[in-house]
C-alpha cells in the first residue's frame, strides 16, 4: 500500500489532508462498529466474517464518492469500486484485525467476499478475512482484536452480537471479550478490546 493511498482513505474525512503530505493528528476521524463471525473448518478455525458499520458522516462522505447514480445503494460496479480505492489499501494494516496463536501473531493471507450494504443510512462493509494457516483453537490459546495502530480509525467491538461462531461448522467455542493493553501514537492512547476463544484446553497456555 503507499502512503496516497492511506491518505486518501483517511482524506475523505479531512479534505485538508488530500491537498498536502502533512502529518495527521492522532485521534479518531471515523469511527467503525464491528462485529465477527468465526467460521470452522474441521474443528480449525479458517477464516473470521467481518463486519464494519461506519459512522454517519463516513458513510455519507464514501456513499457521495461512490454511489455515481445516487440511487441509495451500491451496485457491483460501484461496490467494485470501493473494493479497489479504499478497502484493499487496508491489507497492509491487516484490515485493523489482529490475531494471536500461542502468544505468536498469526496472519491474514487475504480477504475475500466483500460487499456492501447500508443500515439505517449508515454504510456497511462485509467480508472474509481467511488466515494463511487454518488454527486449532484446542491446542493454543487464540486472541484477536480490532484496532488501528495509527488511531485514525476508532475501530471497536458492538451491537448486540459482537461476536458469533457460525453455526454451520460444529465448533463448540464460547468466547470472552475484555480490555487489551494501552496502545499510543503521536499522544493519543486507545485500548483495544480483546477477544478470547475457549474451545476445549490449551494447559500448556493457560494461566494458573
């Protein structure tokens, strides 16, 4: 990804940052609510559903950009779009998705089945993030967070189903959602929410 393309991303809140290289102030331009949806393989877990809802004013400033024919919704030409100016320049962030296997990072290869949908006026991203290496959640302890480093983005866990196991894949996991360590940058500090996977043991990584 190259810095244009961040700040264009980050441009569509703050015009002013399109026209000039200026470094951004850290704190929160757009806010995202998300939710995940764990999806399994085998009992391992492949890939995590995302989904973002944005704020009000982000999703007005990208549905004036991308809804050419200002119908209220984004046809495949227009979701393409999107695909290709805003969200794949996102991949070198991780998509602000972190997951952590046995206390090592583990890795996004790449995301794939996104679309777009509005609700109550507020836009909505939806999509896959599959990881390189399916994951067997019994054998380590899996940990995964939502955030964006450069606390541009206030990106958290919410609604009332902030995160789900698919049904489909027979996995009997609970999960548990708790505060992550602070993290700062150019003054700005945020702590990102946590979520825990419990899906049988992982002795060898539990807490005494």
């Amino acid at each position: 990804m190259t810095g244009f393309q961040y700040r264009w991303f980050c441009a569509t809140v703050a015009a002013v940052v399109a026209m000039a290289p200026l470094a951004i102030s850290a704190h929160p331009h757009v806010w995202v609510t998300a939710a995940a949806n764990l999806k399994f393989d085998a009992d391992k877990l492949t890939r995590i559903g995302m989904r973002w809802q944005f704020d009000s004013f982000f999703s007005q400033v990208l549905t004036g950009d991308f809804d050419k024919n200002a119908d209220g919704v984004f046809d495949v030409d227009e979701t393409q779009a999107m695909f290709d100016q805003v969200f794949t320049s996102l991949k070198d962030f991780g998509f602000f998705t972190h997951i952590r296997v046995g206390g090592a990072d583990a890795v996004f290869d790449h995301a794939e089945n996104f679309s777009t949908a509005t609700d109550r006026g507020d836009l909505v991203y939806t999509f896959d993030l599959v990881l390189s290496e399916p994951v067997d959640p019994t054998a380590a302890k899996v940990q995964f967070t939502v955030y964006d480093p450069t606390i541009y983005v206030d990106i958290a866990f919410g609604g009332d189903l902030p995160v789900t196991v698919d049904p489909s894949s027979g996995a009997k996991c609970t999960w548990a959602l708790s505060n992550g360590d602070e993290l700062s940058n150019e003054g700005a500090y945020i702590t990102p929410q946590v979520v825990t996977l419990e899906c049988g043991k992982w002795p060898a990584y539990r807490s005494p």
